[in-house]
C-alpha cells in the first residue's frame, strides 16, 4: 500500500504513517498565483493500492478540490485502486432537500469524489447513513464511538447520562449510552437561521446526572453552549462533558466553548484545529483509522473491529 496527502492535515498524515509503519508517498501540492491548485505525485503509483488522507477543515471547498486533483492524478498515474481516507465528511448535513429549492450537497460530493477517480472511500462518524447511499462505489464508515467509550469508562462517572442535543443524532447517542450503561436523554432544537441553535425541550430526567452531551461535530459551539444551559435549567450537575468527534471550530467556537465553562470537551484529532483551550481532550483517531487500513489490505474483517 502506498500512502499519500495533501495539505489539510500534515499531523494526522504523519501519525498516520507511524501506525502503519509506511512512509509517506512523496507529493507535490501547491497553488497558482490566482489560487488554482497544482499537485503531482513524485512517484510511481502504477498498479499500486493509493490510499489518500484528506480531512477537509475550516476551508472545505479548497481541501476538496486539491483532494479531487489528488484522485485524478491517481487514477491517470495508473494506480490500481484509490482508496480515500476521508475522516470528516464536508457537506454532510446538507444530505436533503430540507427547504424547497436547495441542493443535496453531500449527494454532489460523492459523485465527485467518483467522478475524480475514488474507488473507496473510508470515513468516520458520518453526520446521517443516507450518505452512504449517495455512492455507488464501497465505503467503509467507522465510528469514533469506541473510542469516547475508551476515555469515558476510566472516568466512573456519577450517575451519568449521555444527552444528544437534537433528535437527529438520538440513535448514535444511544448506542453510546448502551456501551457505557448509561441512560440518554434528547433534546429537541431549533434554528431560526443557520448556525444559531435554541433548545426547546429535554426529553429524559437530567437532574443530579453527570451529562455528556454526545454528537458527530462542533462547528460554531452554539448546539452544545445552548445544550448546556438547558441542562443547568434543569438541574443537571454542572459538570457537563462534551463528546464530538469532528471539531470544526468555526469562527469564534474556541473562545465561546472556552467561556462556556465545560468540564471537559472532548473531541478527536479528525480535523486540524484553530487552537486549544484548558479542558478541551484530543483523542487520536490514527490508531483506529491503520488498524482498518491493515484489515482492508489483509481482506479481513473490518466490522471485527468493533466487537
Ligand atoms: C447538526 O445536526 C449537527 O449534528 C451538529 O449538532 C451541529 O452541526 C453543530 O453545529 P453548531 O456547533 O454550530 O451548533
């Protein structure tokens, strides 16, 4: 297997490599003076299995078009498969026509991955499973569950509760619960317009409970700052922890979900981040993503795994 990046996230590409035991593929990506992206691969490829990292951040629309580029060199380069390894997912929630008139955005992302040359594409907590069925090539979705269930059962928490901040996430949110034994409970939120999240209602008895607020992402912080002051209202212990696998940390998260005076926010490494705060825990994904790496290449089971 030969393994490749671009320029989103250099740190999990190197931790990456370590777990694997591989070197990094040598590559080229820079940019026009009028912002176009250039890359090249520095070595053969041909005949070879290409798996490519790219964990699109705070500039989404840049990382996939270099990631696009990447896949295209790939496949013109003769690689025998490309296998993209595709932690955050951009678009994801815009997987449905929710208004009249709008675009199923993470519909058009999977055809373009396609389209660029992916022959399989490797994610992690995907935002809906209905993505899945926007591809028609294999993809493998793992889940960063195991992973917050690992660092939550060493901390004996009392009387905890797992809470997820709206109806949409509820069915990941339990099967956290279950593998930490803990009840769940449901919140039920609202937008007004993009990025401004309010609670309206909890479902589930929070009161005395240690809660963790557990969901796929954290983009503007809104959803859990606004979580957490439903909880208080209702007499939660103010111990309030937060689990999120992708920290998109857009404008002024850092600073708000540092004011918001959280015990811990705890989140993976699948995206780079804007800077850190006292309490914020990063828990690496790059042990995770080579142990399915390896199973793939074995055709092993990746679905043990998880067991
Ligand atoms: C929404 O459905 C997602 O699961 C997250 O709850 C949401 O995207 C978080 O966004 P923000 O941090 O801006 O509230």
């Amino acid at each position: 297997m030969h393994l490749f990046t671009g320029s989103s996230h250099p740190a999990l590409a190197k931790a990456l490599s370590g777990e694997l035991k591989v070197r990094l593929g040598r590559m080229t990506v820079k940019r026009f003076s009028c912002g176009e992206c250039y890359v090249k691969f520095e070595e053969s490829v041909r005949g070879k299995e290409v798996y490519i990292l790219s964990c699109p951040g705070r500039d989404p629309d840049e990382d996939l078009m270099e990631l696009f580029l990447i896949c295209q060199a790939a496949k013109l380069s003769f690689a025998h498969r490309v296998h993209v390894i595709l932690p955050s997912f951009p678009y994801s929630r815009q997987d449905r026509v929710a208004e009249p008139r709008e675009p199923i955005s993470a519909k058009l992302i999977a055809y373009l991955l396609e389209t660029s040359g992916a022959d399989h594409v490797i994610t992690l907590t995907l935002h809906s499973d209905q993505i899945q069925g926007f591809f028609t090539i294999p993809v493998d979705v793992l889940d960063a569950r195991p992973i917050f269930a690992e660092y939550f059962r060493k901390k004996k928490l009392k009387n905890p509760i797992v809470v997820s901040p709206d109806t949409g996430g509820a069915k990941q949110a339990k099967k956290f619960a279950d593998i930490l034994v803990a009840d769940l409970a449901i919140m039920h939120k609202t937008r007004s317009e993009h990025n401004k999240a309010e609670i309206l209602e909890v479902v589930g008895d929070v009161s005395g409970r240690t809660c963790i607020l557990y969901d796929d992402m954290i983009d503007t912080g809104g959803s859990m700052i606004s979580a957490k002051h439903a909880l208080i209202k209702r007499g939660a212990l103010k111990d309030i922890y937060v689990a999120a696998t992708h920290p998109i940390f857009s404008g002024s998260a850092v600073n708000n979900l540092k004011k918001a005076g959280f015990k811990e926010v705890v989140i993976t490494d699948s995206m780079t981040l804007p800077s850190t705060f006292p309490g914020l825990k990063i828990l690496p994904i790059a042990p995770l993503l080579a142990n399915v790496i390896r199973h793939i290449e074995k055709g092993e089971s990746v679905t043990e795994i998880y067991k």
